[in-house]
DNA sequence: ACATTAAACCTGGTTAACCAATTATAGATT
DNA sequence: AATCTATAATTGGTTAACCAGGTTTAATGT
C-alpha cells in the first residue's frame, strides 16, 4: 500500500525533475518561440532517464500549452516567450494539490456566473436538458434515496447551457473531487435534499424566464449553506 | 501539412469512441463505484483496437476523475456513482474546443476573483514577487518591447498569491492560450502599455494596503478594453 | 555554380515482449 | 475441514525494437 503511494510520490519527482531540467536547456540553448527541443531519446539519455519519463514530462508541458510535439518531425516551443515559459513552469512545479476549500470556492464562483449566462443564452434544448436532469433529482430526493449525483448533474447541464466550453470544462474537472469529497466528509444533510428541490426549481424558472440576476441571486441562495460549511471548516 | 490534422482528428475520434465504449461496457455490466474494469489487454482486444489507445483513454477518464489505475491490480470505477458517471461522459464527449470569446470570459471572471482573494490573503512574500514581475513588466514597456509575457506573469502571480490552488491551475491553464490568441489577433495596442503600467500599478497597491473591492474594481478598470474587445467581436 | 533528386538518417508514435507486484488457485499441513 | 503456503496466472507499467513520415545531406545532371 504505502509503497504504491511512495512510487507515484517518486515518478511525479521524476517528472518534476525532468520538467526543471528542460526548462534550463532552453534557457541555456536560447531558445525562442518555434525552435525545436532535443529528441525524446537523447533527452533521455542525457538526463539519465527512460524515454517515457521524457515523454510524459513532454505530455505535461504539453497540456499546459508551453510544448508542441509534431509526428516524425519533433517537439517544438510554443508560441510563448522565454519569459512566460520560465515564470509558468515555475509555477506548474509549485502546484499543490487542490484543497477541498479551493475546490469548493471556486466551484461557487463558476457556478454563480454560468447561472447567469445560462440565463442570457440558454436555448430551448438546453431547457429540456435541465428539465429532465431536474426532474431526475427530485424523483430520488422523494424517494428518499441519496442524490448527489443527480444534484451535480443539474448544476452540469447549467454549466453546458452557459454558452462558455471553458467553464464547462472546468466544472467537469472539479465535479468528481466534489462528489468524493461530499461523500468523504457527509456534507449532504438528511433533510436539506427536500429544500434543494424547491432551489432548484427557482434556478431553473429564472433561467427558463431569462432573469440573469434572479439566476445568479437564486444560485447564491442554494449555495448559502455550502458556503457557511466551507469558511468554517 | 493537412495530414497530420486529419491523423489527430483520427486518432481523436478512436479515444472517444474508445471512451463510449467504457461507458456503455459500465452499464452493460452493471459496474459500480469501486468495481475492477476488465483489463487493458481484453478491453483492446473487445473494441479491437491497441492497448495503447486503451490506456490513453482511460488516462483521459483518469484526468477527470472517474477512473482510477493501480499498478499491478486494475483500474477501478471512481468513487461516484453510475449516474454521475454516465451524465459526465456525456458531457466529456461532446465537449468543444474552447474559443477565444469563452477564453477571454473565464480569464476575466477568474482574475476578478483572484485580485479579491490576493487582497484578503496575500504574504509578503507574495508581495516581493509580485513587485518583481511588476518591475519587469515596466522595465519593457517603458523601452518600448513587446511585454505580453511580463503582463501575463503579473496576472499569474496574482493568481499565486490568492491562496486558491484551483484558481491558480486553471489561470494557468488558459495563459497560454490567452498569449497565443493575443498575438495572433494583435489585440495590444500600440499605445496600451504605458496606460498599463499605471492600471497595474493600482491593482498592486490595492491588493498591498488589503483593500479587497478596490482591488477587484481596479482590476476590472484594466480589462475595460479587453472586455469591450471581446463581446465585439 | 546551381537546381534537382534520391538515399541515408532522424523524428515522434506504435507495437509487442518483458517486469514486478498482486491476486487467484491449488496443494500441503494440521 | 480449515488454514496456511507456495505456485501459477493476471495486472498495469516499462522497455526496447520497429514504423512511417519528415529532414538533411550529398551526389548527380545541367
């Protein structure tokens, strides 16, 4: 068990080790924007590492826009500056894992400003979506089954109606660490359930209407409790 | 040159093809939370394509949460349900790629929340970096260089200094995207940057004597132009 | 000299064999 | 019959050889 977790500790070194260690060979090499890296296998070999730590090194640089590989070609420095590379991957080595606190308040944050997007633009097949996703949660809150899910699922199907792919990609990334740490820590009260549907029935008619700031207000109201819970913790 | 777009877009629709597979192989079977998927080897095998394709897939469910891989054991369903499950994949594949507009949106809503947060918490420390990236970003402007990366790097230790990490990761998410596009449609004016230094000069000073709604309203004050630029478009 | 071309060499990506740790199985021991 | 143990099978991860397409180089023809 523990040694399970010791190794990934020891892989992410690996990466973070090889991450810095590119960083300084474009900084020593003096390359810009376009120039191409070293290959995979002599960067390999000159850090003393496989090339699949190097590759996955490359990935997450590449996830972070600061790295381009090419098929049969190479992998080449983004369309960013010597400076932003140096101050970002700074910063992505720096990265502590997400706190449910940051989780939490940035979720209240997306969420507060979909509402009211949702509001502005939501079409008609949006509004069905959310109906049927509605719809779903009160079913089970009635039936007095746990409903976590189709609680996030509604909030998901806001997000998509926003019109903003950003957003909604980033609630999909937080929605899962969510629903865990919901369940980790019993967030859900017993009884609260009951009053979300009447919430979430307040949402979704401001939304239908296209009232923004009815949206954004009855979105804050929902989240009344979660955020008293997460500035007490 | 069109090739290689059209082997990505490829390669692209065999992982989501892969992905809806899963999902429908989880509801087939009935897997819930916790429950071991069948191995990477038969799982290629079923949908009859390499294993690699397999692990990239499940590497990308992984990136969102809802699979979770153990070394020499299986990949297992996460933590959350079969409904939430099922809903998130939806959503994961009919995601779009981000466009500017939504970029630009979620940039402004997320830097006005971090210019608050910077004001209520930042340390000292935060404030020296801050400084420093302020400096550089004048230094350029007044020799009258090119300063997008030093303007970004300020927003990014704003972002540092709020004290959310989840914030931080998705500031640095879009950052690059950000200075690509900026470059690409010239939005920085000639002229912009001096008139910059002062607006940035104001959100440090503001987030300094920990004044949050100045700080916020400064900021907001700076992305007056940027915010017309985008909803004009 | 210069342009053209073909061949040798690199490139990132893919594949299949391999590894170590885990899990299932069957056998021995009590 | 129950329990422990050792062995065989299975797992995700790793490695090294391979591939197809790009890039460089140098020879060739004009």
């Amino acid at each position: 068990m523990k040694l399970e977790i010791l190794t990934k500790n020891e892989s992410e070194y690996i990466q973070k080790d090889i991450i810095s260690k590119i960083r300084d060979l474009i900084n020593l090499k003096n390359l810009e924007p376009g120039d191409k890296l070293p290959s995979e296998r002599s960067l390999s070999e000159k850090f003393g590492v496989t090339r699949s730590n190097v590759r996955d090194a490359i990935q997450k640089l590449e996830h972070y826009g600061l790295l381009k590989s090419m098929p049969q070609s190479g992998t080449f420095v983004a369309n960013i500056g010597v400076i932003a590379m140096n101050g970002m991957i700074e910063d992505i080595l720096r990265l502590e894992e997400p706190d449910f606190k940051s989780l939490v308040e940035t979720r209240i944050l997306l969420e507060l400003k979909t509402a009211r997007l949702a509001a502005l633009r939501r079409t008609n097949e949006d509004l069905v979506q959310m109906r049927e996703a509605l719809d779903a949660y009160t079913a089970k809150v009635l039936n007095g089954e746990n409903a976590v899910q189709e609680d996030l699922l509604f909030h998901l199907a806001i997000a998509k109606a926003c019109g903003n792919s950003t957003m909604n990609t980033f609630m999909l990334i937080i929605t899962p660490e969510i629903i865990t740490n919901f369940e980790k820590y019993h967030v859900c009260d017993k009884n609260q359930p009951v009053i979300g549907i009447k919430e979430h029935e307040a949402i979704y008619e401001a939304i239908k209407k296209q009232d923004t700031e009815e949206a954004k207000q009855k979105m804050k109201d929902h989240f009344k409790e979660l955020y008293k819970y997460c500035y007490n913790i």
